[in-house]
C-alpha cells in the first residue's frame, strides 16, 4: 500500500459553511495548481509556508477568489508538495474547483490517504495516525485530551521505550548464541527475569486502562434502572434538559431502551433509560426488562433510582446482578413528598420533577469515572486494536517468562521475546511490516480530506 505520490485533492472542510479549504498533496501539486490558479506568480515559485492571494479559473471564467497556502516537502502535513485552497463555501464552487483540479492531473483523495502518506513519509507513527481521526471525532474533553496525548507522541514514547528495554534483552541473548561453543552468559537470568516482570507490570497498567479509556472515548455507559413509575424517565429529561422520554403515571410507559448523551465538565455520559424491573405477564414489557437487563450487563455505572415507597420498604426494590467493574450509585427519587427525611450515608437524594439533588448527582458520576484520578500525561489505551496487541504481547511476555523459569535456551527464549517485540510494534507500526489488509482497516475509517 505504498503511496505512488501521485497529487491527490480534497475538500478538507464540511458542506454548508461560510469558507471551504481544498487539500492538494504529490509531486506535481504546484503545477496542478498553477493550470488554474492565478496570482501575483506562479505557485511553483512559491516559498514554503507562504500565502497568496489569486483567483481560480476556468479559462476566461472566475470560479472565486481564493487564498493558496504553500508547503513544500519534506515541511508538510504528507511530507510532499502541498496546497491548501481557502474559498467560498459554496458547495458549487467547491464542486467546480475540484473538477478543474481533477481535469488539471490530480485525482480525488480516498479516505484517509493524506493521512496515510504522512504515516509512510514518517510524519506520524500509526498511534499518532488513528490519533487524528479520534480527535476529529471527539465529542467531549476527555475524549480530546486521549486523542492529543496520543497525537503529541506520548503513547508512542512508552510504547518505544518497551520495545527498546526488549531489543537490549535480544540482543544480549542472541549475542549469547555466538559464543555457544565457549557456554558464556552475556545475560544474567535473574537480571533478566527482573527485567521482564517489570515489563510485564508495565504492560499489564496499560491493559488496565482501556476499560476506561475506551469509556471516554466513547462516552460512559450510564443505566438508569429501577422500578416501573419510580421516574427514571423523567430523571432522564431532566439529565438532557429536554423532553426525550415520554413521562407517564402509567406503569410500564416505557417498553424499549432510550439512549441519549450529554457532557457533564467535559466527559461525555450516554444515559440509557430502560424499562421499569418488575414481574409482568405483558409479552412486550417482558421484552423490553429483558434488554434492560443486557444494558446493565454493559453499563459502567449503574443509577440504582428508588422512589420513597420502595426506599421505605412498602415496595421491594428490583433486584439484578451489577456487572464486574460497575459502579453502583443508590438514588432516592421524590424526596419532595418528604423533605424531612433521612437518608443513609452514600445514598443520594433528588426530585427528578423539580431537579433538587441533580448536582450531587452529576458529581457522584464524575467521581465514578475515575477519570478524576488521571494526570494529563498518563497513558491511556482507548483503541481496540491497541488493547487487543497488548494482550498479545502479554501473553508471549507470559510464555517467555515461564521458558526462562524452565531453562529454555537462549535461542529459543529470544524468539519468545521477538514475538512480544512484534505486537508493540504492530501499535505503532515501527520495526513491523503491516499488511495492506490492517491499513486499509485503519484508514478506511477516515474522512475523505484527512
């Protein structure tokens, strides 16, 4: 999947707003540009990081005015020749540049190939790459801050440095095969058990952080559970500020699973108002507990909503399992009916009717991210791909330990360690030839302009 550095066009920007930018990269990018752009000179003669004023034009006709922003290689995005069109936002306009530029030599980019040629000019590692396309999709702070940790570099340099800490290991013990004949040990076996199990502590922190990560990433899974009429729907419109869920004295109003999300000091939460847990001969209500009970199964929190008959005890509370790594929070709903009433320690009070409470419990959420707990530049693994490499990873660490406990030999034990070395580099893309097949995988998932 080599780039063959051909010039390469694309709006950059989304239909519909004032201005538009047309990204053109490869070789030939400021001839292409100069069949239909005029200005004071020829962008051919351009310097890099420059910007001209010129027009866009189809023979005698004026397409826009626009501005040209040149970059010249290796100093661009792609690491080739690079212009940047700003013009209207007409989606004609766009639609007439980019068939001058097409008619000119270029051709339209597919999605992702900007990025892709600057992965393969070594502008960006594969983290980095996967980085722009979570940033462009972030929907929350959070979720930014994963996605530029991960573009500035900072996963990468933990990763390297693991995979740098394995290389020295493979070496010496490889090192060790030269001189077999002498029964020297460039490798001291206790060093290297300390060594790897350190590794090994280091790979499984980062493991650990993807429940998390990929949480942020995607926004906390948060069931609103409880009993038919107890108002998780209208905790929910209260949550959304807005009309959703249908409210209803009726019990058993709501049949289906409603999702929706909202931020709450930059983290994203997708609150899931599920059918009232009750026993009911009602085929349909009985369907949808059924799906309530398998949203809690993928819940990361859990809004355990009681109203003040079954937090007094007239009315059981629904029973169901909570999931592993699920946080419970006990809300009490109606305390308008008892204002006087008190409440048991870590229990939260709320009238979901008038919001009073909806402020201790849009910090209990926050606290039971545990995204509190993390540093700016901690290394959080939030993509699939990467925890799945890991896992891998150690997994082979596992075996090689477990071959150095059993005296396996230097030969064999550095294999074992080169396979670990493999699936670190398959995150990054460094040292490791990936197939066509998992780029193609990766970079399909980008917009066209990136």
């Amino acid at each position: 999947m080599q780039p063959d550095h051909d010039t390469i066009l694309a709006p950059a920007t989304a239909t519909g707003g004032a201005l538009a930018v047309i990204r053109i990269s490869g070789d030939d990018a400021f001839a292409v540009c100069d069949r239909v752009f005029r200005g004071r000179s020829p962008l051919a003669e351009a310097q890099g990081y420059t910007v001209h004023y010129g027009r866009i034009v189809d023979g005698d006709r004026t397409i826009d005015d626009v501005l040209a922003t040149v970059f010249r290689a290796p100093h661009s995005y792609t690491g080739e020749n690079s212009v940047e069109l700003s013009c209207h936002g007409s989606a004609y306009i766009v639609s007439e540049i980019l068939r001058l530029l097409f008619a000119a030599g270029g051709r339209m980019a597919t999605p992702g190939e900007f990025t892709l040629r600057a992965y393969f000019a070594g502008k960006l590692d594969l983290s980095q790459a996967e980085a722009v396309a979570d940033l462009i999709a972030s929907s929350s702070r959070a979720a930014h801050a994963l996605a530029s940790n991960q573009m500035r570099g900072g996963y990468s340099a933990a990763l390297d440095s693991l995979r740098d800490r394995l290389l020295h290991l493979t070496s010496l013990l490889e090192l060790e095969l030269d001189f077999s004949e002498e029964d020297v040990e460039f490798a001291d076996r206790q060093e290297l058990q300390r060594i790897m199990q350190d590794i090994d502590q280091h790979l499984n922190q980062l493991i650990n952080t993807f429940a998390l990560g990929n949480a942020l990433k995607e926004g906390i899974p948060v069931a609103i559970v409880g009993a038919p009429n107890a108002g998780k729907s209208t905790l929910l419109n209260r949550l959304l500020n807005e009309e959703r869920a249908i409210v209803s004295e009726i019990a058993g109003t709501t049949r289906d699973v409603i999702e929706e999300s909202v931020c709450i000091e930059g983290i994203r939460f997708r609150f899931i108002d599920t059918a009232g847990i009750r026993t009911t001969d009602d085929r349909l209500e009985r369907m949808g507990i059924e799906r309530t009970l398998q949203r809690i199964a993928r819940a990361r929190i859990v809004i355990r909503l009681l109203d003040m008959a079954h937090f007094t005890g007239s009315v059981p509370a629904p029973e169901f399992e909570l999931p592993e790594r699920c946080s419970l929070l006990t809300v009490v709903n109606k305390i308008d009916l008892q204002p006087d009433i008190s409440l048991p320690q870590g229990v939260i009070g709320l009238s979901a009717r008038d919001g009073a409470g909806l402020d201790t419990l849009r910090q209990a959420l926050l606290q039971s991210t545990g995204a509190e707990e993390l540093d700016q530049n901690d290394i959080v693994v939030s993509n699939s791909r990467h925890f799945e490499a890991l896992s891998i990873a150690r997994s082979a660490l596992q075996r090689a330990l477990n071959g150095l406990h059993e005296g396996l030999p230097a030969d064999l034990l550095s294999e074992e360690i080169r396979q670990v070395i493999r699936h670190i580099g398959e995150i990054t893309g460094r040292g490791v030839i990936l197939s066509d097949e998992i780029l193609g995988t990766i970079f399909s998932k980008f917009c066209i302009g990136k």
